[in-house]
C-alpha cells in the first residue's frame, strides 16, 4: 500500500464547477496534510494545509480531513481554466507526496 | 530574499560521470529537503536535513547518492556514476523551523538531469 494516494485522473469539469479532488493515506500518526499545486514545468507551491479534523477554508478553496477514515479532500469551487494542474497531497512527517491528481478545468 | 535557488537548472552528462546540484534555500529556513521527481509522478522524498545534521535518507536512495549541507545554509546533492535511471527533476525545498508555517515547503526551481 501507497503511503499516499490519489486517484491520477484527469479530473475533467467545466469552468463555474466545482472540483472535488481526494487523497487517502496509510499512517494513522500522521499530523499535517498539504495541497499543492503544479503547473506543468513548474515546482509545486502551496495552497493549503490543515492539520485539525473538519473543514478549511481559504477563498475558492476548501480543505476537508478526516483522520479517522484517513482521508483528506481539496474542494475549487468556481473552477477557472487557469486551476488546470495537477494537485499533490502531502502527508507528514517527512512530507510524502502522492502522485497527484491532473484537473482540466475546461470552457 | 529571492527564495529557493537550485543550480544548475539543467545537466545533460553521459552515463557514468558524476553530477552535483546545488541548492540555497530561504535564508531564515533551517530545514532543507531534496526530492526527485519523474514525469507522471509526485515527488519522491530523497533527504532531509535540519541545520546541518541530516536527519533521514529515503531506503530508496542508492549508495551513489549523497548529499551535505556543511555549514546549515546551502547543500549539494552529488549522484556517482550516473546511470539513464537516474534522469529526472531534482528538487530543493526548504522550510521554517516552527509556528504556522512549520513544515510547509517552499520549491526551487528544480534542477533537471539527463543522462545519456
């Protein structure tokens, strides 16, 4: 089993959407969760983290966990084009990240 | 403070020959990481060191690797012998010690490798 996993997509929806993008994760000690974002030829740069079980929200972004399903979510509300990229969960301790998730975000 | 600085940006070496990379990350960050990363994949956790001690090295990590961060500022990256599988991404994060931003990465640029 992955440490991390997420589905590789892509994840196609349609601008003004919502996109729901999912990760689960095998260590139950783990405390901080991470999103980034990666354009491709890019580095990954951060949109959020959340280390408390329930909801995060920031702007257009919302962070769900549940750590007792071992489960963290990323939630784009308003899809633009320019959210198209892939989406990498990260787990701590030694911030392991999973393959991430491809979002096309189309017109 | 211009952030994370890795170089060379890219490497293009034939099989066998060894390569270093270079990475200065964000002055106040004490913790510094390395990562490689194919096409496709996330990034894979190679190393990483608080300070100048390195505190863990992935299982995955052949002998030819290895990496030094001297005087807890900037750290190489060396690969010996280079083999084709070893052509990939290689980045450089580092983070702050402590607080809300406590373990929340920021990337170099990336150094690309390509060996033939």
């Amino acid at each position: 089993q992955k440490e991390v996993e997420q589905n590789s997509g892509p994840l196609s929806v349609p601008e003004g959407a919502i996109a729901s993008l999912n990760c689960t994760y095998s260590d139950r000690g783990s405390q901080s969760f991470f999103w980034y974002r990666q354009y491709s030829g890019k580095s990954p740069e951060l949109i959020m983290f959340i280390y408390s079980n329930g909801d995060k929200e920031d702007g257009r972004f919302t962070a769900q966990l549940n750590k007792a399903s071992q489960y963290v979510s990323l939630l784009i509300r308003d899809s633009q084009p320019s959210d198209s990229a892939t989406y990498l969960c990260a787990v701590t301790g030694k911030l392991i990240f999973g393959t991430g998730t491809r979002l096309q975000v189309f017109p | 403070d211009t952030g994370v600085s890795q170089d060379p940006r890219h490497k293009i070496t034939k099989r066998g020959q060894n390569v270093t990379f270079r990475c200065d990350p964000i002055s106040e960050h004490n913790r510094l990481y390395w990562y490689r990363q194919t096409l496709g994949q996330g990034p894979e956790f190679l190393t990483y060191f608080q300070n100048e001690a390195q505190l863990e090295k992935s299982r995955l990590l052949s002998d030819r690797f290895s990496a030094e961060r001297p005087k807890g500022s900037f750290s190489t990256l060396e690969i010996q012998r280079t083999e084709q599988g070893d052509s990939a991404m290689y980045l450089c994060a580092s983070s702050s010690p402590g607080g809300s931003g406590a373990n929340v990465l920021t990337f170099g640029a990336g150094s690309r490798l390509t060996v033939l």
